[in-house]
C-alpha cells in the first residue's frame, strides 16, 4: 500500500468521522460516552472471570490429581 493510498483513506476516516461527531449534540456526546465507559466495563469484567475461571480450573484439576495420588498410595498399602 503506497503513501498516497494511506493518506487517502485516512482522510476519507477522519472526514466520516467529524461528520458523525459534528452531527451530535453534547447531550449525545455525553450519551455516547457512557456507552463506550459501560462497554470497557463489561470488557474488562469478562477479562477479569476469564482468569479467575481459569485459575479454579486449575486448581481443581490439582485437587483432583491429589486425590488420584492418595487412592493410589492407600492401594499400595494393602
């Protein structure tokens, strides 16, 4: 992609842009603030359970290979 072409395009972004933001009121602006702060929220939620999902995941795959050990220990016993 030549330097012409990026140019290009990025002026056709920022002019779509300043159209939509030009279009909006503050009170919309304001609006379309919150949504974009609530979406980050939920994103970072999502990232946040994510881990904690996977990290009782592996806790409990190291429970449940302990108690594999100890069945096995006690089977060798007898």
């Amino acid at each position: 992609m030549s330097a012409q072409e990026i140019a290009t395009k990025t002026t056709y972004a920022a002019s779509a842009a300043t159209t939509i933001v030009a279009g909006l009121d503050f009170n919309e602006l304001i609006m379309l603030l919150g949504m974009l702060i609530a979406l980050a929220g939920y994103l970072t939620n999502l990232f946040f359970q994510w881990r904690k999902d996977k990290r009782e995941s592996r806790v409990a795959e190291f429970s449940i290979a302990q108690a594999k050990a100890r069945i096995q220990d006690q089977k060798n016993e007898y």
